[in-house]
C-alpha cells in the first residue's frame, strides 16, 4: 500500500510538471502579445489596462515558477561544502534594494559549514527572508542569525514585523494557505521541504505584534531522506 501511494505521489508530481512547462509557453507568447500591445496603443487608458494585463500574466508566471519548484522530487539532492554565512550573504545581496527601498535594515551574524544543496537552500532562505520583509514596516530590521553547536547548524530568520495570531501560525506551511494578496502559500511548504530533506526542520515562532522567528536546523554531517520518509511528517 505505501508503494502504491508513493508511486502514486510520483506520477502526480510528474503530471504537474508537465502541466506547468506546458503552461509557460502559451503564458509567454501572450505577454509578448501584450506587451507589443501596449507600445502600439493610441490612449493612456489603454495602456494602463494592458500593463494591468501585463502584471497579471508575470504574476500568473510567478505562480508556475514556485509550482514547479513545490512539484520538484524530493530525492534528487546535490551536495556541496557550503558556507552559511556566505549563502546568507548571497540572499541578503539579492534583497538589498529591496530592503533599502522599503526603509528595513537587514543584517548577518554567525557562520556555520555545511554540506548541502546550495541550489535547494538558497531558494529556501530567499523564500524566508523575503516574506521578513514582506512583514517588516518601515524603520524595522530582519536578521539572519547563524549558528554551529551539537553536531547541527541553526539559521534563524528574525523579523521585527507585525507577527502573526496563533490561528495563522499553526496553519503557516500549508500550501496554498497565504495571508498576502499577491501570494501562493508555496514559499513556507518549498523551505520546510527543503529543511527536511536534508534530515533538518524549520519551525516558527511568532506573537501578534512582536515580530516573527523562524528556525531552520541542519545536521553537520550527510543525512540521506528519501521521498516516503520526508513526506511522514
């Protein structure tokens, strides 16, 4: 029963790939159409609305890109020594026009050596630090704090945002559940699928009004998870 269930898993995640590559390319000759639209237009109204268009299909691109990710197989990982430190720099470089424009300092401290999938985590660390800011007003901060101890790695994520009330925590990492208006709820279920197979976890921590803590944990030394054991969970 387990294998016809984990086969069954497969085919799926299979399917829904296929589905989303079919889906990009139609998506993408419709916003060519649109943008040659849009620099043809005779009227300013017309062209707000074909950017409105124009943004939705980005959007709609967007969606396919963190479905695809969410849809990837959990087995396939490539390992490589990495820096913690140096990966969170990395994210933290990527962000920092964002941070500055929306007036939230952002910051590293800590180092911590890892054999990992750099590609898996860097995405899973973007995904954290950018729902941080997404949450931090003005005048906030949003830490990345490393740590090595007892044969595991800790990141920490900490935001001086608004927090969250305990009903949306406990449902925080259920795909498809978001709080934000332009979001898919893939962000949080890509990471912790990223933590646990590579035999870590990611937990939060969070209080309505004081800001947000999200906890990641790495073992030092390779620990292999295949699919059926990461999904037990």
């Amino acid at each position: 029963m387990a294998q016809e269930a984990l086969a069954r898993a497969r085919e799926l995640e299979h399917l829904s790939a296929q589905l989303s590559h079919e889906l990009k390319n139609p998506l993408g000759a419709i916003k060519a159409l649109v943008q040659l639209a849009r620099r043809e237009a005779c009227d300013d109204q017309s062209r707000e609305r074909l950017e409105v268009a124009e943004n939705e299909v980005e959007r709609m691109n967007s969606i396919l890109q963190e479905y695809l990710s969410f849809s990837r197989p959990l087995d396939k990982l490539r390992r490589e020594r990495c820096s913690l430190g140096a990966l969170a720099d990395e994210v933290l470089g990527i962000v920092g026009a964002q941070a500055a424009t929306a007036g939230v300092a952002i910051r590293r401290a800590g180092e911590a050596l890892v054999e990992v999938d750099t590609r898996r985590l860097r995405e899973a660390l973007f995904n954290l630090v950018t729902n941080a800011l997404d949450a931090t007003a003005s005048g906030g901060k949003v830490e990345v704090r490393i740590a090595q101890r007892d044969g595991e790695a800790q990141v920490e994520v900490r935001d001086s945002g608004r927090g969250m009330p305990p009903e949306v925590l406990e449902r925080v990492g259920t795909p498809f559940f978001t709080t934000r208006e332009q979001g898919t709820g893939l962000g949080v279920a890509m990471a912790r699928a990223a933590f646990t197979q590579h035999g870590g976890s990611l937990e939060y921590r969070s209080e309505e009004g004081r800001g947000t803590v999200v906890v990641g944990v790495l073992p030092l030394q390779q620990k292999r998870v295949t699919l059926g054991a990461a999904s037990a969970g």
